[in-house]
C-alpha cells in the first residue's frame, strides 16, 4: 500500500479522534490510498473490524490482506444500507476525508486537473452517468452561473455562464484544453491556475452531487454511530466544512438546534473540536494538500 498514491492528512489527529477500541467497528467512508485504514488496522485487535467505502476502482489495487478488514465499492452516500448488508447496525467511529485525492489529480484521463488535457470527465463513480463535458454542453445560462457562484465562489461566475452558452454553440466542449481557451478572455491575469481550480471545483462538485452526498452521509451516520461513538470529519473548502459544522453543532444543516417541549436541545452530537484542526506548519511543507484541510470530531449523544 503507497502513500504516494494519496498522503494522508493529518494522520495522527484523525486516529486520535476515533478514539479506537481494540475491540470496535469502524468505518473509513474515503479508503482512496488507504493510509488511513491501515494506520487504523494497526491499533485493532483480532475482534475489531474496519469498513472501508470507495467507489473509485483505483482504490481497490490498495485493499490490505487482512481478515478484519471489508471493503465496500459504493458511495458513502448510501452508508447505511451497505453496513446493514454485511451485518452492521451499529459501528463506534467513522472517518471522511473529503475531497479528490492526489491520485485522482495525477491520473491525466480521469479530468479533474487542470494540468492536463483530457476529456471532461471528473466522474468519481466510472459508472455515473453526469460528465463535466454534459453540464458544461446542456446546463442553462442561470443553471451555470449558479453552479460557478456557488460552488466554485467565481467571481464573474455570470460572464462565464454567458460565454460557455455562446461558444458550445459553435462547437460543443469535448476536453480540457478546448475549453481553457474558449473561457481563456475571462480568466484574471495572474491568477489563471486559481480561477482554473475554483471552476473546476464546481463541475467536480455537481458532476459528483458531493454536497448532497455530504449530507446524506452525515445524517446516516448519526443514525449508525453507537452513542459514545466519534464521527470525524476532514474537509478542504468552506462548502464542505460548513454543512459539517452546522450538523455537528445542530443536527441540522440550516436554523437552530430542534428543542423538545421541555426546551432540552435535540441533536444527535456532542461537538469535541470547538475550532476546527487545522495541519502544522511542518506537515503543509511536506504536503501542500493540507493547506487547505479542517478536521472536525464530534461524539454522539
């Protein structure tokens, strides 16, 4: 198993945030390289077992050979069912590091970099059907400039909308370079690889439905966390953190916390970070990925 596949973020803190019994079911929602699931496997017994979600096929060459360990190629969207089908109702801890993984960035044909050209791809799931290159050629004006202000923060999210409607109509978009140039007008001088990311963050985004699959999981995993057990939760861009926030500190995604008639709050968690983790000095020089990272753990009530 290659760390440099994906190094992981923020190792240590993550298993501390577990809070591992040797005994335990725990789940790995992002196995990608698997540097977490193994340093986890490291502090199980012969009785724990490890669960581990990834719906990339590249993930399924780092599966370690080790009779604890199960391995589920699915979105972790759908958590729940897929514990429930080998047998798991109830687990003690859960871990999301959210996000693209380094592998995912360096593989030129899956087109999730800017680096490279390649079909406009972005599909974490081989198997989905939604591609950047069908948003980027069927999605309207409003729809786009929508998709860029939101998910991507662009700040002429609107002028870029208006551009991508008009040049698909001479040629629809197929790969990355042809459209860097159509939209190259729009880009800010000087800072043309950030504004390159921040689009590219939201096709990624909606080609994945990544927010609606945040939420899905988040809400399935107070429903399968045993109470004492820790969620902990590693993302890298404020449309991620904050659903995490707001539904560790509320239970909820929006409004304030739901209170019973007796005006006890009800919410499914305890939040254990007040303020997010963020990487040391030390380990953004190693790897520039956690820059970016907030790590949040909360316990179940």
């Amino acid at each position: 198993m290659e760390y440099n596949y994906h190094t992981p973020v923020m190792l240590q803190p993550c298993i501390d945030g577990l809070n591992i019994k040797s005994d335990g079911v725990y789940v790995d929602v992002t196995f990608g390289g698997g540097g977490h699931s193994k340093e986890i496997l490291k502090h199980l017994g012969p009785e724990g077992r490890l669960i581990a979600f990834d719906q990339d096929p590249d993930a399924q060459s780092n599966i370690p050979a080790d009779e604890r360990f199960i391995f589920i190629d699915q979105n972790f969207g759908f958590l729940k069912n897929n514990l429930r089908l080998k047998g798991f109702k109830q687990v003690d801890g859960i871990l999301a590091d959210l996000g693209v993984s380094s592998h995912q960035f360096d593989v030129p044909e899956r087109g999730f970099s800017i680096r490279f050209n390649a079909d406009l791809d972005m599909r974490m799931d081989p198997n989905g059907t939604l591609t950047a290159a069908e948003v980027l050629n069927t999605y309207s004006e409003d729809k786009l400039h929508k998709l860029f202000g939101i998910y991507g923060e662009v700040k002429n999210a609107k002028s870029l909308a208006r551009v991508i409607v008009t040049a698909r109509l001479e040629k629809p978009f197929t790969d990355i370079d042809n459209f860097k140039i159509s939209i190259s007008d729009y880009i800010p001088k000087g800072k043309e690889n950030k504004y390159l990311a921040q689009v590219f963050q939201a096709l990624r985004i909606e080609v994945n439905a990544e927010i609606k699959v945040l939420e899905d999981f988040l809400q399935q995993a107070a429903d399968v966390l045993k109470p004492g057990g820790h969620l902990v939760v590693m993302s890298y861009h404020s449309l991620e953190d904050r659903p995490v926030k707001n539904f560790m500190a509320k239970g909820k995604f929006q409004g304030e916390v739901e209170k019973d008639f007796f005006g006890n709050q009800q919410k499914p968690f305890n939040v254990i970070t007040r303020k997010a983790i963020i990487a040391s000095e030390e380990e953004i020089a190693k790897n520039n990925r956690a820059r970016s990272a907030k790590l949040r753990i909360a316990e179940k009530i």
